[in-house]
C-alpha cells in the first residue's frame, strides 16, 4: 500500500573511492533521518547502513546495496500498541524512569507487573521482576518463570533485533 513518508535527513556519509567508483561500487553508506512520518506513524529518529552499494548495469541502471541495517527509535507508545496487538488482553507501558509496566486492559486500576524484555527474533520475553498496587511495590522471586509473546510479523521480511 502507498504512503508519503517525510523526513528530514540529518547526516549522509559515504567513503568515496576513486577506482570504486569507476566500477560503480560506493563500498558503504550510512544515513540519519528525524523527525520521520509515515501514514499515522512519527518517529523521533532512524539510521541506516546500506552495505556493499553498487550499480547493476541496464536501462535505466539500478542502485542495490545488501545488507541493509535499518535501527528506527520507536516511540512507547508505539510498542504499547504492538504489545496490545499480541496480547489485547494486557496493556502495556513504559514509564518516565524506563521501566515497562503490565496491567489487565480491562482492569488497569488493579495494578501492575513491572518487567523486563527481552527479545529473541520475532518473539518477545517478559520477567516479570515486581508487582505494583498503588504506591506499594513487591520483589517477585529470581525464579518466576518468563512469559513468552509472539508479536505480528513485520512487513517485507522486516526483523525486529534490540
């Protein structure tokens, strides 16, 4: 589906070489983009790295780097609407001091599990480290077992690392 997407690009660089580019070969280029709008979407910032940058000969020539890494800062609120699509169950948050907080969807004044991520390809790791109600707070032992969710595939082959 199309989409305007607007940026603006806040650092390019590339290692020109003179007999690279002859043979129309760049080697790697990396670029920042801010302040990054995609249909409903903002984000604050991304970078990417496009390896092995080369032309492939025709009409019209076609520039093709592989591999591309792509490191995009999603907003909180952002992951809070991923999480509630994998688990609509449970909503999710993360808070001013960084820590991300569980709470029943239906029930969010009941408390909250403070956790901790972790990510492993397209699945999400939750340990849960304490509970919360109102301003009290409880340790959970070491040996509380994780909870795994399997977040939504991502499109065109996207892969989400941390």
């Amino acid at each position: 589906e199309d989409a305007d997407l607007t940026m603006t690009v806040a650092a390019f660089d590339s290692r020109l070489d003179v007999r690279g580019l002859s043979l129309g070969q760049l080697t790697d280029v990396t670029a920042t983009a801010e302040n990054i709008h995609w249909r409903t979407s903002r984000f604050d910032r991304a970078a990417v790295t496009l390896h092995n940058v080369h032309m492939k000969p025709g009409a019209p020539p076609v520039l093709a780097a592989a591999p591309v890494d792509l490191t995009l800062d999603i907003p909180a609120a952002a992951l809070a609407d991923l999480f509630r699509a994998a688990a609509p169950r449970v909503s999710a948050e993360i808070g001013d001091d960084g820590v991300a907080r569980l709470r029943l969807a239906r029930r969010p004044r009941l408390g909250h599990v403070e956790v901790d991520a972790r990510l492993d390809g397209s699945t999400l790791w939750l340990s849960a480290r304490r509970v919360g109600v109102g301003s009290r707070r409880w340790r959970l032992p070491a040996r509380t077992p994780e909870y795994r969710v399997q977040l939504p595939d991502l499109a065109h082959d996207l892969q989400l690392t941390a």
